[in-house]
C-alpha cells in the first residue's frame, strides 16, 4: 500500500538521528580528551611548582641569612 512516502521519511529521520547520535559521541569523546590533556597540563604545572618550592627551601637554608 503506498503511504506518501512516510517510510522513505522516516528512515531517512532515522538515519539522521543515528549519524547525530555518533557526530554527539565523537564530541563527547573529544571533550573528555582536552579535559584529560588540560589536567594532565595543570599536574605537570603543579610539580614543577612544588620542585621550584623545594630548590627554593634548599636554597633559604644554605643562605646563613636566613638562620
């Protein structure tokens, strides 16, 4: 029975909603992915910070100044 192409449309709305539905994986994934990275970025910060501290205590108690 011909319905006015209403199962043509419907599959195609399907499609399209399937092909969204990865276009939404896709950017979901990449946006966990540069959260990772700019974690991993501030971590990296974070140590080079507490390294720089450390030097610095090091530093401050050789200096007979500071004694």
């Amino acid at each position: 029975m011909f319905d006015g192409f209403n199962q043509t449309r419907k599959e195609r709305n399907a499609k399209i909603q399937i092909d969204n539905a990865i276009v939404d994986v896709k950017q979901a994934r990449l946006n966990v992915e540069a959260q990772i990275s700019s974690l991993y970025v501030s971590y990296l910060s974070g140590l080079d910070l507490v390294k720089l501290g450390q030097s610095n205590v090091a530093i401050a108690k050789r200096n007979p100044r500071y004694h």
